[in-house]
C-alpha cells in the first residue's frame, strides 16, 4: 500500500490517544492513485488538487450524524471509487467545533466533480434519502444545475393511466402502472394520483393532474411534491380533462398549463379559438387567441403532444386530402402554426392520433369500425414530421391490424408498440423494419386491465426526476406525507372496506396455514412417542414411516412473506386477489390432507393396539399352557 500522507499520519495518531467513546466515525480508504485511473475524476482535475498525487492513501471520514441514513451508502460509495477500497472502522476523538465537522464530512474531502459523478449514478429514491445524511450532500443533490444534470440521465419509463370510471355500476378509482426500460412493471399505487384525478400530462417527472374541484395539481412522480392551481374558470360547464395540457419549453425553461377553451360544449363537439396558459410561478392565467376556429373534438380524441417547446394538436380541415391539419403553439411566442398533412388519398372511415416518436412529431391512422369509432379495423400507418416549416412528412411505419386500441397519446415506447385487445390485455410488440415493410414480431402479453374501458386506457413518457416544485412561491405547495388523496370521500368507503377485508383474510389464512402444520406435526409427534411402546421393531418402523409420508404430502407454508405496506395498483390488487383465491383453494387442500394426516395417525394407532392385544393374547394362551 502507498504511504499514507502526513495529514493521514497526523489523524491516524490522532484517533490512536484518544479513548473518548461519544464521536465514532468510520473512515474510508481511498488510494488517490487507484481513483485517477476511473472515469469519475480525469487527471487534470487530480493536478490541481495538491492533496492528490497519485502516491499517498487518503482516511476519508464519515461523520457520525445520519449515520443511519448512511450506512447503506456506504459500500456503494467504495464500489464506485475502486472495488479494492476497504472500510476501516477506527475511533476517533470528540470534537465540537464547526470546523472540524466540516474538515471530518466526506464530502469535503472528495473532489466535488467526483462526487456529483457518483451522485448521477443514483437512482432518486436514493438520493432523497442522502439529501438526510448531511448538509454538504442536501446542498449538491438540490442544485439546480445538478437535478438538470441528472434529468438529462434519467432513463425513460411508459406510464400507463386508467381514469375513474363506473363499471357495472361499481366505481373504479383512477390508477396508474409504471413500465421501466426492461418493461417491468410497478405494483404499488402511484401516491400523488388521488381516486378522481385525470391525468393530463407529463413533462420532466411532473403530471398535470385534472381534479373534481377547482383546481389543476402539478405533482412531481418521484418525490410526492405537488402543487394545486386554480381553474381559469371554475365550474365551467362542459369541461372536460381532454382540454388541458401540460408542456415544458427547454430554452425558456418554463413550464406551462394550456387550456382549450371552447364556444360551446354540444358533446364536448364544437370550435375554440382561445387558449389559456398559465406559467408556473405567475399568478394569473393569460388568453391567447387564435386566428381562426380550431377543432374541439379533435383535441379531445386525437390528443396533444409537447416536443421541442410547442404543443401539437390536430384540428379540420375540409380541404386538405386528409380532412385534417396540424397546428402548432409554441409556447415561448405563444404563436400558432398551420403544418398541411401529407398529400396521399386515404380511403375509408379513419382515426386519427398524433403522437411523438424519439423526440419527432408523428401521426398515425387507421381505418375504423364506423359504429365504434375508437375501434381499428385496418392497417395502422405513422408518418413522421421531417421539416415543420416546409411540412414535409415520411411514412415511418405500415402495421397490419393485429389488436382493436391503441393507447394514445404515447403508444410507441422504445422499440415497440402497445396495442390493447377487446377482451382486456395489453400487449406489446416489437418493430421490424420500416415504412410499409414493417412487421411485428415478439408479441409480449403485459397484463390484463379488464375490468377497465379499453378505449379509455392512455399512455404517456415519464421520467423519475428531482425536480423542485417549491421554487413556484405564488401557490400552495402540498407534500406527499399530507395529502388525503380522497380517499376518505364517501363514494370510496366501500373500495376501503374492500382492501382492508382483503387484508384480515389474508392474515386469516396465514394463521390457519400455521395452525394446521403444528397440530398436524403434533399429533404426528403424540403418535411416535406411543409407538416407542410397541415392543415389535417390524411393525413400529412400518407404522413411523406410514406417518411421515402421510406428513409429506402437507404443502409448505414457508413462502409466507410479509403483506406490502403501501397501496397497490389495481393489476398488482388484481393479481394479488387472485393468488389469495387460490391460496384459500390451498386451505381446503389442507384440510383434506389434515384429515389424511388423521386417519393416518388413527390407522397407525389402531395397528398398534392390535399388535398389543395379539401379544397380550399370546401372553396369555402361553400363561394358561404353563
């Protein structure tokens, strides 16, 4: 090992003459000369650093305040310096000044490049918890220029939302699923969606939430923060989810609420020619009219799309070759603009969608069954915008029918596409090719929805993300840990009764499991200390080893795992009911194989109560003839 610096020796010497038990740090052991030859900190940076020479070995600290947080850092910080850095608990003395708890903290003795490098790798979960350890690591993690750092890196996820809808005259609550890179999909309840909110929007880990009261919630997804907005007009008859929006413009870097606002609202069916933008940190919201009337419907059953700072929606036009056009709304000019569809000739009764493809506007259409309108019946084709300004279009993908709905706005993720089925499953399926030779190929079965709309399923783009939401002063800003979700309303007492019902048989059936096998073992046990009286070794083997196969076939309990403590998504809840069926299908099994168990044990007793009497028998007859 290199010598260890004269600072190193200094402390070491240090923590040896003292004996004080209150002040415990661990220290890390860093070779700075191991450290150089890893991405995280370049040589330039290792130059101008004079405590770092590429020959002395470094005691790095860890201050004893959260250490509870810290501790499960702590191998994961080592890891990432060098897989041969070791921790070396040591003891060192108690120090009550300012100064040397800042020299003792890690985070002044590891360059600050290296540890935001480190920082990056982490998930946010992780982070919100290191924001606890110290103060020097809550002011690295809450940075801004750090949270856009790790906002560029945030991997994508598809974020699947069912809306609260009444099904058979049972209401069912507003859910959402979570799907990562590898398509694993998450099983507890999204926090910051209460039962009634629609979802409106996703940009950069925030979700524009429509709500039942007078309000429109901005909620980050991965902290729980949120925050609530009054309605431009509150109470507004007609209004519907659909006809808001939530965009973000990178340059500006603002983020903005749109509402359309429409003349009339005939079915939601009619023209609108105002939007209103509200930008978060202002205190009103600001009209912005339009030049012409602009499709209602067609925001509401098409969609909108934020890319590149605008939003993209579609509306009529009577004289184009597709009846339809695109109109742009940047959000910085907050101007409009028309973009023509292609120049092609498509027949039949069509759908619309636009959608976004890798940061590209798309628009794909179908042909559709003309008395269910959202269903497809034909081939489903997605051209790609190539230039805005000379609307210049490319066919990106020709699919053949293969499911009924696709779940707009976002049902591309990554290389494959989501294509739902009328009988509730969800499925994905991988793109082969491009333009009209695509194909489809690997078809991955998701989940099941059912009893959920199939055409009222969306899907969005969402990151998890650090993003901070009390920078917007002018509104109320609502924590996770206080929102009641409205959950406590009246109409979703009996969804409550449901869960917790749900629980107590759970914890029913466990008890029983535990039950059965002990009086089952019992009277097993009970049964061999009598055979230890029968005097015949044959037939007090033979009866044992009757007992124990009958043992055998008792199912093993030992997959008794301890209930989730948060919420579950509707699926997980679904999957979750379904495996408590057939756990409690288990427990008539049991006591079936109990009542083996008994005439098992009867059998065997019986045996050797006439194996006792035949010698008692025997006895006899051999007494009367002597």
């Amino acid at each position: 090992m290199p010598a260890m610096s004269r600072l190193g020796q200094q402390r070491c010497r240090r923590v040896a003459t003292t004996s004080s038990p209150i002040h415990k740090p661990s220290f890390i052991c860093i070779s700075p000369s191991r450290i150089g030859t890893r991405p995280f900190l370049n040589r330039a940076a290792m130059g101008r650093d004079p405590s770092i020479n590429g020959t002395s070995t470094h005691l790095v600290p860890i201050p004893r305040f959260g250490s509870a947080y810290l501790k499960p850092f702590q191998e994961d910080l080592v890891a990432l310096l060098h897989p041969q850095a070791r921790l070396i608990p040591m003891a060192s003395e108690e120090t009550n000044s300012k100064k040397k708890k800042e020299e003792e903290c890690i985070i002044n003795c590891l360059p600050g490049d290296l540890v935001e490098r480190i920082f990056l790798r982490l998930s946010v979960s992780t982070l919100l918890r290191c924001t606890e350890v110290c103060k020097q690591w809550h002011k690295v993690i809450r940075d801004p220029q750090f949270i856009t750092a790790h906002l560029e890196q945030a991997p994508r996820c598809a974020l699947l939302f069912f809306p609260q809808e009444s099904v058979h005259g049972k209401p069912y609550p507003s859910d959402a699923i979570v799907f990562d890179e590898g398509w694993s999909q998450s099983t507890v309840a999204v926090p910051v969606i209460g039962p009634d909110d629609f979802l409106c929007g996703s940009c950069n880990g925030l979700l524009c939430l429509y709500t039942k009261a007078s309000t429109i919630k901005i909620a980050n997804l991965a902290t729980g923060e949120c925050l609530h907005l009054d309605k431009p007009i509150k109470n507004l008859k007609g209004d519907h989810f659909s006809f808001y929006r939530f965009g973000f413009h990178p340059v500006t870097k603002e983020y903005k609420v749109t509402h359309f606002l429409g003349e009339h609202h005939n079915n939601s069916q009619g023209t609108f020619n105002v939007i209103q933008v509200y930008t978060l940190g202002s205190d009103k919201w600001k009209d912005v009219r339009s030049s012409e009337d602009l499709s209602l419907s067609c925001v509401k059953n098409s969609g909108v799309v934020n890319t590149d700072g605008a939003m993209f929606w579609l509306t009529e036009d009577a004289e184009a070759s597709w009846k339809h056009a695109v109109i742009s709304f940047d959000l910085s000019e907050e101007s409009f603009a028309r973009i023509q569809l292609p120049d092609s000739t498509l027949g039949g009764y069509r759908r619309y969608w636009i959608t976004e493809i890798n940061g590209k506007v798309c628009i794909a259409t179908a042909e559709v069954h003309q008395h269910w309108p959202r269903m497809l019946s034909g081939k489903l084709q997605i051209w790609t915008l190539c230039s805005k300004l000379e609307s210049s279009w490319s066919q990106m993908y020709s699919l053949r029918y293969t499911h009924n709905y696709l779940p707009g706005p976002h049902f591309v993720h990554w290389d494959k596409i989501m294509m739902q089925s009328s009988l509730g499953d969800l499925c994905s399926h991988e793109l082969f090719g491009k333009g009209c030779g695509t194909k489809l190929s690997k078809r991955v079965k998701l989940l099941n929805f059912s009893p959920h709309k199939p055409d009222n399923v969306q899907s969005f783009i969402c990151v998890k993300s650090l993003v901070r939401l009390d920078a917007y002063k002018k509104v109320r800003i609502v924590h996770g840990s206080k929102q009641q979700g409205g959950w406590g309303l009246k109409k979703w007492e009996a969804w409550e009764r449901d869960i917790c019902g749900v629980e107590n048989v759970w914890k029913k059936v466990y008890k029983l499991e535990r039950n059965s096998l002990a009086v089952a073992q019992h009277l097993a046990t009970a049964a061999k200390m009598v055979l230890q009286r029968v005097p015949d070794e044959v037939t007090r083997q033979q009866i044992a080893m009757e007992i124990d196969q009958t043992l055998q076939h008792l199912p093993d309990f030992s997959d008794q795992h301890r209930r989730p403590q948060r919420r579950l998504n509707w699926v997980a809840w679904k999957r979750d009911d379904e495996k408590l069926a057939a756990r409690v299908n288990r427990l008539k099994d049991i006591t079936k194989a109990m009542g083996k168990v008994a005439d098992g044990i009867h059998s065997a007793l019986s045996d050797m109560l006439n194996h006792l009497q035949r010698i008692s028998k025997d006895a006899a007859e051999i007494s009367n003839e002597s």
